[in-house]
C-alpha cells in the first residue's frame, strides 16, 4: 500500500507530506509526492506561486524545482510528476488536477491520500481547492493536513 500526496509546494502540501512520512515510518508504508502541472497553464503556475509574473513558463524548470523542494521534505518519498492535458473544453483546470490525482491514486494502490488544504471538506469550497473532490473518493482514506508547521 501506498501513501499518496498532491503536492504544489505550499506550507500545507509540505506538512502534509511530512505528515505522511511520520506515518510511513510507523507503518512501513511507501510515500509518493505527486506533482501536477497542467500543459500551458502560465496563470495556473502564477497563481501556485511557482513563478512570478515576469517570469517565463517552463514545466520542466517547474518540476525541477519541486522535486528539489520534496526531496528536502521527505528524501525517502518517491516523486511522480503528471502533466494532464486539457481533456475537455469545458473541464477546469482543477478538475483536470483533480482527475490526475484519483487517476494516479488509483495507480498506485494508495490507502491514503494526504491532503494540505484549509479549505477541504467545508461546506463551502473555493473552486480552485482540490481538497474537497479528492476527498469525495471512497477506493482511498484521506487525511487533511490544516495548519502547516507550528501554526
């Protein structure tokens, strides 16, 4: 079995990772960071804080760099990338992340997928939150990762 986590470089997606990392110390579990970067999706990248404005795109640079950054986090964990492309004309960005994320949970068997949001599992949802429609999938056990470090 395998403990999945979505991970954008956040302070909740690092928390989350370290949390899965002290649970897969206790349980002999194997950790995958997975990475989503959407295909030509600059505002998207802007908007995780993975580049600034003025900043040129490139995915691979992109992934370099949160490689770099989980490895710091969890050097044990195994590192995925994903790059979706937009299947559908009328899904959202998010709900292309959203799809890779179950589509990738599903892969690799994972038991749970630990997830940093502030957000998942409100009642009210921001559109751009993960959280709440990975949470919806009953094949897996999700843990919500609140508040980052000694928040």
């Amino acid at each position: 079995m395998t403990y999945l986590v979505p991970f954008d470089g956040s302070a909740l997606a690092e928390a989350a990772l370290e949390r899965a990392t002290e649970f897969a110390a206790l349980t002999d579990e194997e950790v995958v960071a997975l990475v989503v970067i959407p295909l030509d999706e600059r505002d998207f990248a802007v908007e995780r804080g993975w580049i600034d404005e003025s900043e040129r795109y490139d995915p691979d640079e992109i992934e370099s760099a949160l490689r770099v950054q989980v490895a710091e986090v969890a050097p044990d964990a195994t590192f995925r990338c994903e790059r979706p492309e937009d299947v559908s004309s009328v899904a959202s960005i998010t709900t292309d992340v959203v799809r890779t994320i179950r589509t990738v949970a599903q892969d690799v068997d994972a038991e749970i997928v630990f997830i940093g949001s502030e957000n998942a599992g409100r009642v009210s949802t921001p559109v751009t939150s993960v959280g709440a429609p990975v949470s919806e999938d009953p094949r897996y056990d999700v843990h919500i990762v609140r508040h980052a470090g000694g928040d």
